[in-house]
C-alpha cells in the first residue's frame, strides 16, 4: 500500500482535489434525506413518514431515470476536454440541456397518469396516499431546474472543475434543509413543507450553477455562442448513448422502487422503517459517488487522450480509494447504526424494528464498493451498452431471482436480495472491464 501510495502521489492528490469537493458535497444529499426523515418522523404518526417515503421514491425514480442526462454528459464532456475540443464542449452544454427540458417538461405532463400507477403498485392506506399526493404534486413542478442542474453539473464535473459541483450541491441542499426546517417544524407545513423546500432549492441552485457555467465557460473560452451546434445527427448520438444509460437507470429504479412498494405491501411499518433504513444505503452511495465521479472525468479524460496505461491507472486509484471508504462506513455503521435510527425518528415501533435489519446495512458498503466505482469508470469510457448489459443480468439474477427465492423471509428477503444485487453489478463490471482491457477494446 504505502509503495503504491508513494510510487503515484501526484496522481492520488490529483484524483483526491476533484474527488473531495464531491464527497463533502455530496454528504449533504444524504443529510437532506436524514432532515427530511426526521423532521416527518417526529409528526408523531408513522403515516407522515410512510406517504413522504412513497412521495419521494416516485419523485426520485423520475429523477434518477433522468440521470442519463448526467452521465452521458460527463463522459462525452470529459473525452472532449481530453482532446481539448471547445466546440464540442460548448456544442455538448446547449443539446444536453435541451434535452433536459424536453424530458423535465414530459414528467410534467405525465404526473396525473403517474399519481395512479403510484397508488395502484403500493397499496398502501388511504392516510398514506394523501401525504404521498400531497409531496409529489407540488414537487413535479421542480423537474425543468432540477434536470437542467444534472447536465450543469455534469459539465463542471467533465472538465474537471471540482469545486463547481461542490458548490452547486451545497447551495442546494443548505437551502433544502434550512427551508425544510422552517416549512416544517416552524410553520407547520407538514409534508408539503418538505416538498416546498425542495422545489425553492432546486431553482436556486439552478441560477446559481448557470452563472458558474457561464464563468467558467468565458475563462476556458469555451465558444458558446458559436452556431452549428444543433443537428439531427448530433442529437440522434446524444439520444443514443442515454438510451442505453436510460435502461440501465430504469431496471436500478425499479430494484429500489420494489424495496418501497413492497414494504409497503408488507405494512406501513416496514415502509416507514426502510425509509429509516434507505438512508444508509444513500448516505454510502453518494459517498462512494464522490470517488466515482472523479473516476468520470479522468478515465474520460484519459480516453480522450488515447492512453489505456492512464485509463487503468486511475481505475486502480479509485478503487483504492473506494475500499478504504467502503471499510470505514462498515465500522461507522456497526458502531453507530442504531443511535443514527432514533436520531430519525421516535416512533417505538419503527425504531424497534429498524434495529432487526440493520445488519444488512452495516455489511452493504462492501458489498456495494465495486457497483459504485466502476459505475463511474464506464461513465468515462461512455460504454453505456456495457452498463445496460449487465444491470439486466444482475437485476434477474441477484435482486428478483434471489427475491424470489427467499420472499418468504419478507423484509429480510428484500435486504438479501437488494445485497446480492449490488454485489452481482460490481462483479460483472470487473469481469466486463478484464474483457476490454484483455481484448485492446478500452479506447472503442
């Protein structure tokens, strides 16, 4: 280790300096997810807890269907930096946000069709219901900011300004928390104060982001206003590569969705506590996210360049940096799970049952490390039919075929087998990576 460290300084410090800003930032996506949580779950009914949790999945599922948009946009942006094309990058920023606004202005129109799939796959109570109505119809209406932040971020990410989307997501989610707060605790707005907040903060943050853009892009002399950067073939390639990364983001929503509309068929206890619980899980994933976007731009980066010795360089740099990460939210869990449960709420019955399933979490980081990083590694080499490929087989396979196996274990039966699932996607990214580099494919 030491002579690894030593041998690649430079190249850990420079990996490190992008991937810091995003891991500190990234740490208040999760805090959010945590004052939500609280906030709610100290109403005094599990019901609140249990209609923001359903609320928030559909929102999220939406979302995170759209992070193609992300993506896609760092890879390509980070290849072109590479080659130091400008006009690609600036032609990139205008057909990625256009597209956002399409897909934002979609979800929009959609909302009244998706409320009914909402209820008809979680069965829940008609006290649920209200409180998950109540969220997601006023937080639809934050999807044009919230869609065109991805491709903004993105973009600071690919041409490696760290502290861009480091700033981007702390004015986002500070805002979210602190209005948050205030709509909830001190005016009493209850689940539609959470929702506000959400809404404000996103448009905050996009004209903020988009007055970074446009700074940074005049310092690069990016050439924004140059012509020419809208054709159908340029747009039909953009939609291409986030088809792929569309698929791939649909089956891992669908894996995280059926944890929530099946507990919920379970009882609106166990929804409630894989609400608590589900915070974990992002609280490890965007952690982890914050060295897997660094892996983004430089193995993108290094992929413009046309140098395989670079691209596996740093893939052995972040996944050292992945397992030291992984192994001490292992140790952070076991020692400090349950007091982070009641900190969540103070309802007797989901803080006692949330107890029951916490082993599952406190082994995850592990089993999830590999999923994660090298997530990110073919995001920079835009290998998005790869990433779609093996989703499929792991979702089968390691999430609903284990499932399957195992239902009649319940709400174990769905920690098992959300466990396997990450595991199985890590695994055949690594064995799918082996294959490129074997075969000379990495720079195709």
């Amino acid at each position: 280790m030491k002579k690894f460290l030593s041998r690649h300084k430079a190249h850990h410090k420079s990996l490190l300096l992008l991937a810091g800003p995003m891991i500190l930032s990234n740490i208040t996506v999760p805090l959010l997810g945590l004052v939500d949580t609280a906030v709610i779950g100290h109403l005094g009914s599990a019901h609140f807890l249990a209609g923001i949790a359903l609320g928030a999945t559909v929102i999220s599922l939406l979302f995170w269907l759209a992070g193609f948009l992300r993506m896609s946009t760092t890879g390509l942006v980070a290849q072109a930096y590479g080659k130091k094309d400008y006009h690609q990058l600036a032609g990139l920023l205008k057909r990625s946000l256009v597209l956002a606004l399409l897909v934002a202005f979609t979800l929009i129109a959609l909302s009244p069709l998706i409320k009914h799939v909402m209820a008809y796959l979680s069965g829940s109570s008609s006290e649920v219901l209200a409180q998950a109505y109540r969220y997601f119809e006023i937080r639809i209406f934050s999807a044009p900011a919230a869609l065109c932040n991805l491709v903004l971020l993105a973009w600071m990410l690919g041409v490696h300004y760290g502290k861009g989307p480091f700033y981007l997501l702390l004015v986002t989610n500070l805002t979210n928390i602190a209005l948050d707060i205030y709509f909830v605790v001190f005016l009493d707005w209850q689940v539609a104060g959470a929702a506000w907040a959400s809404v404000i903060a996103d448009y905050i943050a996009f004209i903020f982001a988009l007055f970074l853009v446009l700074k940074l892009a005049k310092n690069m002399a990016v050439p924004l206003l140059v012509g020419g950067w809208f054709s159908a073939q340029k747009m039909w390639a953009l939609l291409s590569l986030n088809r792929d990364i569309f698929i791939r983001s649909l089956i891992l929503q669908l894996c995280f969705s059926f944890m929530t509309f099946y507990g919920a068929r379970i009882g609106d206890i166990t929804l409630a506590v894989n609400a608590v619980l589900l915070n974990f899980l992002m609280l490890v994933s965007f952690a982890l996210d914050g060295i897997a976007y660094a892996s983004e731009a430089k193995v993108g980066q290094a992929k413009g360049q046309g140098s395989v010795r670079r691209i596996h360089l740093w893939v052995k740099i972040s996944v050292f940096w992945g397992a030291l990460f992984a192994l001490a939210y292992c140790v952070f869990f076991a020692l400090l799970g349950s007091q982070i449960i009641t900190l969540l709420t103070d309802v007797p019955q989901v803080v006692s049952a949330a107890n029951r399933y916490l082993p599952w979490l406190i082994f995850m980081p592990l089993a999830a490390m590999s999923c994660f990083l090298f997530d990110g590694i073919f995001v920079g080499l835009t290998r998005a039919k790869d990433m779609r490929n093996t989703m499929v087989f792991s979702a089968l396979v390691g999430f609903f075929g284990v499932f399957w196996v195992f239902s009649s274990w319940q709400n174990h039966g769905l920690w098992l087998a959300m466990s396997c699932f990450m595991l199985l996607r890590g695994v055949t990214l690594i064995a799918r990576y082996w294959q490129l580099r074997q075969t000379n494919q990495l720079l195709n």
